[in-house]
C-alpha cells in the first residue's frame, strides 16, 4: 500500500524533484508506473493527475492483455482514491532520504576499512550533506591524468571478441561503447551475436542482457548453448540434461535472455537497473517501441540516442538492425546500406559492422565483415591500419560460430 500512496504524491513536481532519487519501488506492476511518472516529469516539470498517468500508462503499453488492463485499471481507481495526509507522505520519504544519505556515508567507511579512501573523504562527504537538496547532486569530472587515462581506456582490458580480426580492428568493448551490426535477412546476425556474445560472457563478471524481439527466444538460447560449447545440435542433445547443467554452471545463471514480442524502452530501463548489466545486446533495436517523432528517421534518432545513454550509465551495447534491398548480394556493406536511416542511426553509433554475403555458388559459408565506423579507443594489441578493416571470415552454422579465415 505504501509503494501506491508514494506514486499518488510523486505526481506533484515538487516531491518527485527533491525525492526522487530515494525511493525505490519493488512490486512488478507499480514499477511500470513509477516509470512513466519519471517519463511524464523529465517531459515537462509540472504536477501530474492520476488521469494524466492512466492517460500516459495505456499509451506506453497498448497491447496488454485483458487481465492485465483489469488489474491496472483497479490500481488507477485506488490512486484516485487515495488521501492521505501530504504531510505524513513527505515525513516517510524523508525519512527514506535520511536513509539513503546515512548508507552512502556507510559505504564511504567501508572503503576506508579496507583501504581504497581516506578517512577525510568521510569528512568532506558529511561537510557538504544538505537534506534540503536531492542526494545524488555529486559532480564527477573527467581525470586529467593522462597516465590514469592511458590505464583505463586503453591498457585495461574491455570485453574481448572472439575473432581475432575483431580484436585487432575495433579492439575491446568497454562502458559507454555503443554500435550495432546490420545485415540482410538470413546471412547469419543471430549466429555472430551467439558466437561473440557467449565468448564475451565468460570475461562477466555481471550479468549479460539479450533483449530478443525478433526470432523465438527458444531457438535463440539453443543457438547461445551451441555457441558456448561449440557443439552441433546431435552432440547437444546426446546429453540434454548434463549439457544443461554444465551451461547453467559454467555461466554460473549470468546469461539473461529477456524473449518478448513487443517491447517498450522502459522495461529495457527497468531490467538494466535490476541486474546491472556487463554487456546488453538488442535484436531487432528498430522494433522497441516508446519513441515518437514526425519522422520514422528521428524517430529512429531518438532511440539509438537512449541506446548510446544506456551504454554510458549501465554496460556497452551491441544493436542489430536491417541492411536495406540494395545490400542483398553485396560482399563489402557500408553505411549507406543501413536500412531505415539517412544519417540518424550512424551518427549515435560508435562502431557499425556490415556483414555482407555472396550469393554464388560454393560461397555459402564466407562472410565479409566491414567496420564503416569505428571510433572506439582500442587495446594495445589494435592495429592502427586495420580500424576499418574489411575481413573475410567463416560462418559455421552447425555449432553457432564465425570463426577467422
């Protein structure tokens, strides 16, 4: 009841200003709401209805079943009902502040138990503690020392391609990376993405997130399981059971394969949030819904936008998309090929891989990998004249790898 009353008053402006970035909600169906207050709010500061939420809510996710419209129409008619003491409300979300504050101080003395700060850190921290404002007003800036640079963006490690060429052209995947592979129907984006993504699992330490929307979720995670093991499909099945386990142990649950049809953006916000994830991928990423615009190409604009955020706040990530009619048959794609986009698409991108195909005769299984874009940092082992690489590698669609020619 208390998580209702808390989004009944976080339609003020006011309250959902100086409070929100205390208040967590758990219960799955209030938790679509509560992001669409945050949604209302960042469009405009302003106090919100519960009509205007309702309004808001139906538009986000227009295919709910009937039980699920029945179960959130009673919610909105027990917000409507609500009225308790604004008075009390704040209390409790101060209290929650309160809280919050005191488990930041927490953390900063665990890490001066264990060496990492100083004891004045503490100090400072508690000097500029104001419970008038929202805690998270911190300001981080950017290091200028070019050794701690050097460290972290090049010297240390991202997440490592299995292919070879991969590493020595684009180099590793590290936070704030965003880019996307794009291909004609069947020439083989779900087998690269198994083949690279299960290699990239195994450097994880948190969870890798696969938001699927296009094939089967089950065909997709069979393909994963080939791709982990390097097994074809009899070797897979000759032992279901321990096969399964050994995937299940191996990844120790890290693979998180969210399958669903009709996707919005703020359930993508929402899994990122809940499982802090180390890699996310995207396929189909032009089909996730929660973006309007005049235009379908800044419409598609704004969603490779708010993929390049997520990059930066939670984990790199890996988007898959169409190449258009006129890549069918073409080796070397660029990113004139990209289907549905003028420059929209690329200009958030950070990295685009092309993977062409031919379609004569005896090359079925050669792929040809062109990077049209690449402005990520690389590893020490990056080949400066290999950047945008053009690479012919090998499909292997019996065990769900590419592998370097």
């Amino acid at each position: 009841m208390i998580e209702t009353i808390i989004l009944k008053y976080i339609l003020n402006n006011i309250l959902y200003t100086k409070y929100i970035n205390n208040i967590i909600i758990t219960n799955k169906e209030l938790v679509k709401l509560f992001y669409c207050i945050k949604s209302l709010h960042e469009t405009e500061a302003k106090d919100y209805s519960v009509d205007d939420l309702e309004l808001k809510f139906f538009g986000d996710y227009p295919y709910l079943k009937d039980v699920e419209k029945e179960v959130y129409q009673a919610i909105f008619e027990k917000l409507r009902k609500i009225d308790t003491d604004p008075a009390r409300v704040e209390d409790y979300l101060e209290k929650l502040r309160e809280a919050s504050s005191a488990q930041q101080i927490a953390q900063l003395a665990l890490e001066v138990t264990e060496g990492r700060k100083g004891f004045q850190d503490i100090l400072d921290h508690v000097s500029k503690v104001d419970l008038n404002k929202p805690i998270a007003e911190e300001f981080e800036f950017v290091s200028t020392r070019l050794s701690e640079i050097y460290q972290n963006q090049v010297k240390t490690m991202g997440l490592r391609w299995r292919m070879k060429c991969l590493n020595q052209s684009l180099g590793s995947l590290r936070k704030g990376d965003f880019g996307f592979v794009f291909a004609r129907p069947e020439t083989g984006k779900t087998t690269f993405l198994a083949s690279e993504v299960m290699y990239m699992l195994e450097q994880s330490e948190q969870p890798v997130l696969w938001i699927n929307n296009e094939e089967q979720g089950g065909k997709v995670m069979l393909r994963c399981m080939q791709a982990f093991f390097g097994f074809s499909t009899p070797q897979l099945i000759s032992d279901i059971e321990g096969n399964g386990k050994r995937f299940y142990k191996y990844t120790d649950g890290k693979f998180k394969l969210f399958d669903q049809a009709i996707i919005h953006k703020n359930e993508i916000e929402r899994l990122c949030e809940s499982i802090k994830p180390s890699l996310i991928i995207m396929d189909q990423i032009d089909k996730i819904r929660g973006f309007e615009q005049d235009r379908n190409d800044l419409m598609l604009g704004s969603l490779y936008q708010w993929a390049r955020e997520l990059a930066k706040e939670y984990a790199p990530v890996i988007a898959v998309c169409q190449a258009d009619g006129q890549g069918e048959g073409v080796r070397w794609l660029d990113m004139g090929h990209v289907a549905n986009a003028k420059t929209s698409k690329q200009a958030e991108a950070d990295w685009i891989l092309g993977i062409g195909k031919s379609n004569d005769e005896g090359m079925e299984y050669i792929r040809y990998l062109n990077i049209s874009k690449n402005k990520l940092v690389g590893d020490e082992d990056t080949l400066p004249d290999r950047r945008h690489g053009r690479m012919e590698v090998l499909i292997r669609p019996d065990i769900a790898r590419y592998e370097d020619i």
